[in-house]
C-alpha cells in the first residue's frame, strides 16, 4: 500500500474463486499478501472466504514478492519460501504513470503527486492539477474509482473559481463509496465522507460517516449492478 482500489485484490480471489467452486472445486486459491493484512473490509472478505471456500481460500499476509519467473509460473519473497502455481495474478508496486515520472510531477517518493488539496494543483508544477490514483493521497483517503471522481469535481470547481477570479471553496468535500463481489451474487461495502481542514491543509475522514456492511447480502448485490449500469 498505498495502491489502486484497496479491495480489488480480495474481491478479485474471491470472483475467481466462486468460478473454481462451481467448474473446478478441488482448486486452491493463494492470497499472498505483501501488507500486514487485509487492507479494507478485512473481516467481512475473511468471513466470506471462510463460509463460502473452505479449504479452498488460504490468506497469507507480509508476503513481499521481489521476482516472478514466467517460464516456471513462480513467484519469489523476500523471506518466505518461493510459491509455484498453475496460475498468477501478480500486483506490482505502483505508482503514478510514466508521464508523472517524467515531468518531475511524481515528488512524493518518486511514485505519487503531490497537490494542493483545495484545487489539486501540483506542488511541482503550478497551473497542472492532478487527480485520482497518482496523487499522494490523505489519511484514510483510497485510491478508488467513486474518490477520483470526487477529486475531479472539487478539482474542476476551483478551476473554474481561479478563471472567474473568485475565492475557492474553503471547505470542499469528498465522498467515497466502494462495492465488492465476494461470490456471483453477494456484495459488501464501505463508505466514507472527507472533510478539508484548512489547518492541516489536507483531508481527515469526518468521525461516524459511512462505514461498512454489517453483512454481506444480495440486496447490496443489486444495488452494485444498478450502481455499474447507471
């Protein structure tokens, strides 16, 4: 961490998963975490894995892969002995793109943006402004598809306010909403609000908004499917 859509990687094994329990039971799915442990909506994605894949689900967290060999289908760890198997779905450690890197706007530890939180104008570059994944996010803030769409529109608003001539907005918003597969049917989520703090100059997650899914459910399934097609 910090990466793109914090659950992705979980909700990814478990969509795979559902498919094996139905076309291919005896398989086994290895999660073989480099963080410290689930990074979003851990007890909810370990509930499912327990209750829908016994046996079949196994989650192995400080795995720092530090090579991958194609031709044997290998992945190596820094501490922990090298894992084989007949399929890979390797994360790499990412950053913002090539672009970024090349025209200085990747600062923050040569990987992220750096930005003015109140209109999102690079710290390296001024009049550039910069918006979802390469950013150098706040605390608690995710790299989310529902985020980056929240950064463009408080980005776009300021923008707009610079043109006119007129003050920003002192105490811009975001929200954030993110919805996970953990079979063909059944979803969690979680959910947060961002409030600017001009203080701090940056964003701090607003105390008892949002949350996450008490259970999983196939109602959350229907709202995440009209959610993809509206």
């Amino acid at each position: 961490a910090p990466y793109r859509c914090p659950p992705g990687p979980y909700e990814r094994a478990s969509v795979v998963a559902s498919y094996l329990k139905r076309h291919k039971p005896k398989s086994k799915v290895l999660i073989l975490d480099g963080n410290p442990d689930v990074t979003s909506k851990g007890p909810l994605f370990k509930k499912a894995w327990a209750d829908l894949y016994p046996g079949m689900v196994e989650y192995r967290p400080q795995h720092k892969a530090v090579a991958v060999d194609g031709k044997t289908n290998t992945v190596k760890f820094e501490v922990q002995d090298a894992v084989r198997a007949d399929v890979l779905n390797v994360l790499p450690v990412m950053r913002a793109g090539q672009l970024a890197v090349q025209t200085g706007l990747a600062n923050a530890n040569a990987r992220w943006c750096h930005v003015n939180f109140l209109n999102f104008e690079s710290t390296a570059v001024k009049n550039i402004h910069v918006v979802g994944d390469s950013i150098q996010i706040a605390a608690g803030m995710p790299k989310s598809g529902h985020m980056a769409n929240s950064h463009a529109k408080v980005c776009a608003a300021a923008i707009v306010a610079e043109l006119q001539g007129i003050e920003l907005n002192p105490h811009p918003m975001l929200t954030n909403v993110c919805m996970s597969y953990v079979d063909d049917a059944h979803v969690i989520h979680v959910a947060s609000v961002h409030e600017y703090v001009p203080t701090q100059k940056t964003f701090r997650t607003i105390g008892g908004s949002g949350g996450v899914s008490d259970v999983r459910s196939d109602l959350e399934g229907a709202y995440a499917r009209a959610w993809a097609k509206n």
